[in-house]
C-alpha cells in the first residue's frame, strides 16, 4: 500500500524532479517507509512506500524491468502475484525482488494493456514504457484503490493517488467544479467520474487509461455480470460462499508485517475475523446514549466475539469533543467532501489499529454482492401489492413518476419493479428539488441523482431489479462512498485495509447465487448468513445489519455543537453556494425538534469544512 504521483511536461528532468518533492510529502501518510523518484524529458514519477511486502531495498519504486526500458510505480496488493510469477518466468523473465510489484513490471511486457486483467487484487498503478512513450494506467475492479488524473495549465497530464498532492504543482489551477455541489447534497458524496476539483477525474473502477504524445483513452477491462446459476440448491450455494470467503481471507493475509482484523458487531467483519482468527481485533463505539442504550454501540458484542475466537480486542470508545475537533482533519484527508457519518468512527478505528498492526482485514462490499441492503428487499404491503400482474402496476408506476408528489407515489414507484425511475442508492439526503431550492443559481446547475444514474442502468436493462440495484450501488455507491472514505480514513495513519468480500473470485460466484436465495421476504443476504453460520456462532451471523451509527442527530440538539455548525453556515463563504436563511432554520428547526434535518445539517456542515479546509486556509499559490 502507497501512495503514487505523476506528471508529463517539457521541464528538464532535474526540474520535474524538484516539483515531485512537495507533492510527494503531501501524501507521506500513504507511504512514510521509502520513498523513490523518475524523471525524464517528458514523464515524472513519485513514490511512497508503506511496507507491505518484502522489506528490503530490492522492493523500492520506482522499478523497472531488467534493461530499464520500463518503469512501473504501484498502489495496492496482487494477491495471485506469485501465480503470475511463475508464468512470467516460464517465459524468460528474470525477478530480482520477492515483492508482487514486479509482477507489474514484467507482466506489462508480457501481456501491454491486457495486465490489469490478469491481477487479482486492490491497485492503481502507471507503467511508462519509455522507448515507445506510452503510459499505461489502471485501477482495480471495485475501486478499491483511488486513481485521479487532470489536465496542468501548460498542456500536461497530471496523476496520482490523492488529489490534494496536484495544489503543489505549478502548472495545476485548483478551481471548484460547480457542477459538483447539486449531486453531492443528494447523494452525500461526489457521484460518477467527476470530481470537486474542476477538470480533475477519477479514472472508473475496472477500466485502464493509454496515454501518448498528448492524447488518451480509457478501456472498461473488466464489469460484474449478474447471471444466477439456477442449478445450484441453496446449501450449495452456502457451502460455495463459505468456501470462497476463506480462500479470499487466506489470499488477503499475505504480509510480511502484521495483520488485524476491524470488528463490529455485525455478521460481515465478524466472519472475515473468524476466518482470518488474527491476534488482534480492533472496535470502536460511542458512549452510553439515554435514548438507545446500545444503538451506537456494538463493542460488547465484537468483545465477546474476540474473546470466543482466542484474539485480543482493542476497544475506543469516542466522544463528541474528539469527532469535531477531528472532522477537518478528516475532511483534508478523504480529498472531496463525503457525509457519511461513519466515515468519523473509521478515522479513530483506523488510528487504534495502527499502533498495533499495519495491515487490517475488513468487511466492506457483502452487502453489495451479497444483497443486503435493506432497500433491495421488499416490505411486506410490497410484497402484497406485487401479486398483481406487473403490466399494471408498471403503469400505474409511470402515472405516478409523471405527477407531482401524492401520498403514495414513492410506493407505486418502488412496487412497479424498475428502480430505473427512482433508485439512486443507499443514500438520498436532500430531495432533488429541496436541493436546488438550497442552492444559489451559479450551483444548481449539476447533472440530476437519476440523470447520474441513468448510464449504468442502460447497462443492465434486461436484468431482474435487484441486480440492477446491486449493479448502481456497485458502481456509484462503493467506490464514492464506502472505499473511498475505507482508502482514506485508513492511509491517513498509514494502515493498509484489505477487503475480502471484494475480490474477483468472490464476486464471479455472487453474480452466480440465484436472487432466491439472497433474499428472502424481509430477509436480507440470507445464503451468506447460512455460509457464516457455519464458521459463526448463531447469534453474530443473524444479527440484524445496523452499520456504522453515529449520533449526529442528538450532537446537533446540544448547544455546544449546534453553535460550530452555525458558525459554518453564517459564514460569507457559505452564502456563495447556499440561502444561509434556508441553511439555518434547517439547524434551528432541527435543534428545536421540530424537524430531524440531522443528515442534511451534516452533508452541508461537510461540504463547508471541507471547503473551508482547500480553498480558504489553503494558501493560493502566488
């Protein structure tokens, strides 16, 4: 796990050299090990090293091939490296290294743009070839590891691994994308390809980049494809997910350095912890709450676990004092602002683990592969009502997505089984309409959440409506909110997160498991329950899904917090995107009780922070 920077340009190759130095030490957190340097007449390279894999110097990047015609620079793990190394030295290639980066290097010789295809794993990467001046760049199949690029003001291509290392280049112009803000309020994180940072670009997961002499292109290498094998029985189906969850536990435990486990109390990272039976767990929770005693608190239930599976739990317990005081810090870190609460509990969990471990299992991705959501089932008067025959309750959903709102129209819209016309994912904040409404003119201007939405339906029209939800929420949902708040919150005190449930493997056979037998009624993931059962003890592979719950709702009532949060929106610079009037009877209504705006209160107090955060205390460049 590193940390990777890069730009092309006309400066000599001493020149390019100086300008990778603060952009290097800006991102030091992702790699504080090692760090490396290439330049030449038209390519720079940067590097940081957070030790993983084979300790030595022969692992240090940049690396190249054996006549130093290829220069690799590597974000992330290959979990079938050693696979793919025999194969490469079966054809005449020579490693000097025992680390799975030199995979890359060979393997971009061997196989050019099909090597992202053949890794199994969590990456970014770029590989210039320097005789033929290609640049070869990739990013896994989840997104799992972040890889953004843009265009510098004197015609160069700027890359890397965070975006906050492109303000120390010269030549970039850190300028707000406008279109950005209407998006985000919705669906609480910077959704699609585009970025907060005008004409910045997250290359999309699964897909690789070309560059040379100027221009680019980008190529999907690999997508998920739902396609149930109806055959299977549901006890294979389970002994088949069992079966494949410890193969994937075992491949990702590969370290030279220590391995922990994140616990909840939930059934995902409890299995993960099960499998991998690491010496040390690590929870964190909030403290005692009057109104839900245990509601944002699980660690007694990861404790008890621990205890029963002979590892050592490391427990925090964190206070509202720590989150606020935190929460620009970990604005800075995740690059874009992101809502989630539970990105804030992560943060603390990530900083416990690291003085113990340096790399950490989680489990991250079951509920989208598994169906676990609770939106992806039915509520039982849906389920009544999808006992007429579709043709009419398909119309009778188009009458309703063609009217105003009524009683009832989300309803008719959920039952009429194409959540085309009104999912967007597991987060919703503000109503596309209430957004726009929030917003001064110059911000209103974005694409609409379903607009958003809309490309990766197309790609999934034929299949049944709870693939085509899975298949949104793998494509906006994960890689915008839950692995880029995993990357970044765990980076930020140089720990390595590992994610099981993603890995190609796992995901080929969920795309197999027949919808059947993921849902059940209001039973959710039910086949990967009966998987977990039979390394879990009953209660933890049952126990209902609760997240990662943060009590914002009851912070906001409290004076103490409420006032921090005014200060942001009585701001001049809030009144440049937002009504301030609107923004603050929001916090009063809310801190009165009249109204629970707790999630909209936070996803503009987030954007505000982080706005504050890159473009007031960071300083322009003169």
């Amino acid at each position: 796990m590193c940390g990777i920077v890069g730009f092309t340009g006309g400066q000599p190759a001493e020149e390019k050299k100086r300008i990778l130095v603060p952009m290097m030490e800006r991102i030091v957190h992702r790699g504080p090990d090692m760090e490396g340097q290439y330049a030449d007449e038209v390519m720079a390279l940067g590097f940081r090293r957070l030790s993983i894999i084979d300790l030595s110097a022969a692992a240090a990047q940049p690396m190249f091939n054996e006549d130093g015609t290829v220069v690799v620079v590597f974000n992330g793990e290959v979990y079938n490296f050693m696979a793919l190394r025999e194969q490469l030295q079966a054809a005449g290639h020579v490693f000097c290294s025992g680390t799975d980066t030199e995979v890359i290097v060979h393997g971009y010789e061997e196989w050019g743009e099909g090597l992202a295809a053949k890794l199994r794993g969590m990456f970014s990467f770029v590989v210039w070839d320097i005789k033929t001046q290609i640049m070869l760049a990739a990013r896994d199949p989840f997104g799992i590891k972040p890889f953004y690029y843009g265009r510098l003001s004197d015609g160069g291509l700027i890359f890397g691994s965070e975006i906050k290392s492109f303000l120390d280049h010269p030549a970039f112009v850190k300028e707000l994308n406008p279109d950005a803000l209407r998006p985000y309020l919705t669906f609480q994180y910077a959704a699609g390809d585009a970025t907060f940072f005008k004409g910045v670009t997250c290359l999309p997961q699964g897909h690789y980049c070309v560059w040379q002499h100027g221009e680019m292109h980008t190529e999907c290498y690999y997508d998920v494809d739902f396609a149930p094998d109806e055959s299977l029985s549901f006890e294979e189906s389970s002994d088949l997910i069992d079966a494949a969850v410890h193969e994937s536990v075992a491949a990702h435990r590969i370290s030279d350095v220590p391995v922990g486990a994140f616990l909840s109390g939930g059934v995902d990272s409890s299995y993960i912890t099960a499998c991998l039976l690491p010496e040390n767990s690590f929870s964190v929770g909030f403290a005692q709450n009057e109104e839900a005693p245990d509601k944002f608190d699980e660690t007694s239930y990861a404790a008890s676990l621990s205890e029963k599976l002979g590892v050592k739990n490391y427990t925090k317990h964190i206070t509202a004092d720590e989150c606020f005081a935190a929460f620009p810090d970990i604005q800075y870190h995740m690059d874009q602002p992101q809502s989630n609460p539970s990105s804030v509990p992560l943060w603390f969990l990530a900083k416990l683990a690291k003085e113990q471990v340096t790399v950490v299992l989680s489990g991250e991705g079951a509920d989208e592969i598994f169906a676990g959501y609770e939106l992806y089932a039915d509520t039982p008067a849906m389920a009544r009502f999808k006992k007429l025959p579709r043709g009419v309750r398909r119309v009778l959903g188009s009458i309703a997505a063609a009217l105003p709102a009524f009683k009832g129209r989300n309803f008719l819209l959920k039952s009429a089984e194409r959540p085309e016309s009104w999912f967007i994912g597991q987060a919703n904040v503000f109503p596309e309409k209430e957004a726009e409404a929030l917003l001064q003119p110059a911000y209103r201007g974005g694409p609409a959440p379903l607009a958003l939405a809309a490309p990766y339906y197309r790609r999934v029209t034929a299949k049944p409506e709870v693939s085509k939800k899975q298949y949104l929420d793998l494509h906006l949902w994960l890689p915008g909110d839950i692995l880029l708040k995993a990357d970044k919150m765990c980076m930020a005190h140089s720990l390595e997160l590992r994610v099981p449930y993603l890995d190609r493997e796992v995901m080929d056979l969920a795309a197999r498991i027949p919808a059947r037998y993921n849902i059940q009624g209001v039973e959710n993931k039910v086949a990967f329950r009966r998987a977990a059962g039979k390394t879990l003890p009953d209660e933890w592979a049952s126990r209902p899904k609760k997240g990662f719950p943060v009590p914002i709702r009851q912070w906001l009532r409290q004076e103490k917090y409420a006032a921090m949060v005014r200060e942001y929106f009585a701001s001049d610079y809030a009144a440049e995107f937002f009504e301030r009037e609107k923004l603050l009877r929001l916090l009063d209504d809310h801190q009165k009780g009249v109204a629970s705006n707790a999630r909209k209160i936070w996803t503009v107090f987030t954007f505000l922070v982080w706005y504050k955060c890159f473009f007031i205390d960071e300083p322009a460049k003169t």
